[in-house]
C-alpha cells in the first residue's frame, strides 16, 4: 500500500478503534474492526489482517503499522510526529515483537537511510525484535552508491563490505 494512503486512512480513523493494548497508546485494528473505519477505505485493507494504530496518549493518532503477513511491515509516523521515538517506543515495550507473525520481514525504505550508522541503527531495532530485512541487495546498493563518493563520510564504512559479505552479516540476527 502506498504511503500516503495508509496515512489517510490512518488519519482517518476515529478513537477508540479495535483492541487497546496494554501499553494503553497502541490500538490492534484486525479485519473484524475494519466495518469500523469509513468506508472508502475498506477494499484498499482487503488483503490485510490487521493494523497497529500508534498514539500519544490514547487520544492522538501519530503513526501506524501496517502487516502484509509475515512477508513484510509497513511503518508511518506523521511528519509532525517524527523524532518523538514513537515507534523506538513500541519496540522496547515488546508491542510490536508481539505482534509479529512467524519469520515477519521488514523493508528499508532505502531514501530514509541517512548514513551506514543510521543503517545500522536500524538493523538493530528490527534485530531486537526478530525481524529480518527482505531487501538487503537493494540496501547494499544504496549504500555502496553513496559510499563511492569519499566526500560522504558518513557511508564510507560500507566500502569494508562487498555484496556478499554485507549480506552475511546483516541478514544475521542476534
């Protein structure tokens, strides 16, 4: 699902919605609670089983995640939300490592990748929880792209690293 539209259907949704967690700020949307959400988004949530809805206190709707099974997540907080460690949040608190299902996937939106350490912050995070990445040659690439260039320090570690090695030590977890 593109982006922007889990945003506006995320949005769109009036609290409360599906299964308050016990973190008291995630909500568990499944399919049973879909006829609770307006109606021109419920054929685009068709071929999901559930959503998690990301919150600030209960009341304010800041992000989600998005399940496609277990080939992969799907995560969005609000730009004006960003930076509040939202979804950190939901990590360290076990929510989200709950929800997951068998041998769950996770995709690196590569253009969010600010440097090899941002990348490895982010390899941790889903690490912690059991996730591994499903589209680690396109990481690879990204990096190696950038990490050509010696003026962009902050990539160059990846120049340690040829496909297959990269591949090797980070589709590993723990």
């Amino acid at each position: 699902m593109q982006e922007e539209t889990f945003e506006r259907i995320l949005r769109s949704i009036v609290l409360p919605v599906g299964e308050l967690l016990n973190d008291e700020r995630t909500y568990r949307v499944t399919r049973d609670d879909f006829e609770q959400i307006d109606k021109q988004y419920r054929e685009e949530l068709e071929s999901f089983h559930k959503f998690l809805v990301l919150t600030s206190d209960g009341k304010t709707i800041v992000g989600g995640v998005l399940f496609y099974d277990s080939s992969d997540i799907q995560e969005i907080i609000f730009e004006e939300f960003r930076g509040q460690h939202f979804m950190s949040t939901i990590h360290k608190n076990r929510i989200l490592a709950n929800e997951l299902y068998a041998d769950q996937r996770v995709t690196i939106v590569t253009d969010a990748i600010e440097s090899f350490n941002d990348f490895k912050k982010k390899h941790h995070l889903a690490s912690c929880i059991g996730l591994k990445i499903s589209n680690l040659e396109e990481v690879y690439k990204y990096l190696s792209f950038w990490g050509d260039n010696d003026d962009n320090k902050e990539f160059t570690e990846i120049q340690k690293y040829d496909e297959n090695s990269f591949i090797r030590k980070f589709s590993k977890l723990f």
